[in-house]
C-alpha cells in the first residue's frame, strides 16, 4: 500500500466515524468509552491520521454495530 492510498483510507475512515458519531449524537468522549480508542488517538484519526491495525480493527468493529 502506497503512502496516498493509507492517506485515502484514514481519511475515508474519517468520514465514516464523524457520519456514525453525528447520527448517534455522540462526542468524541462518549466514542472512546464504547470503542475502547483513547480521545488523543480518535481526535487524530479525525483529522485525517492513519490508525494503527488494533485501532483500525477496533473502530470497524464500533461501525458495523447495528444501532
């Protein structure tokens, strides 16, 4: 995987996580409580940064909860 192409996934990631947390009315404190992401490491992943395979495993896991 090519450096644009992490970028590009972090980024759809991004979306996906601002899309569910706005749906659901929850902050970036109440995401870390129920996904187990620390707030310093979501509010990165926000802006645009590249989870680690643990964090990414854990965040696929929160949006592919049905609610």
């Amino acid at each position: 995987m090519t450096s644009k192409q992490a970028k590009e996934i972090g980024a759809f990631v991004a979306e996906l996580i601002r899309g569910k947390r706005a749906f659901h009315r929850l902050g970036l404190r109440q995401l870390s409580k129920v996904s187990g992401v620390s707030l310093a490491t979501l509010s990165r992943i926000e802006r645009g940064g590249i989870p680690d395979a643990i964090t990414f495993i854990k965040l696929i896991a929160w949006l592919r909860e049905r609610t």
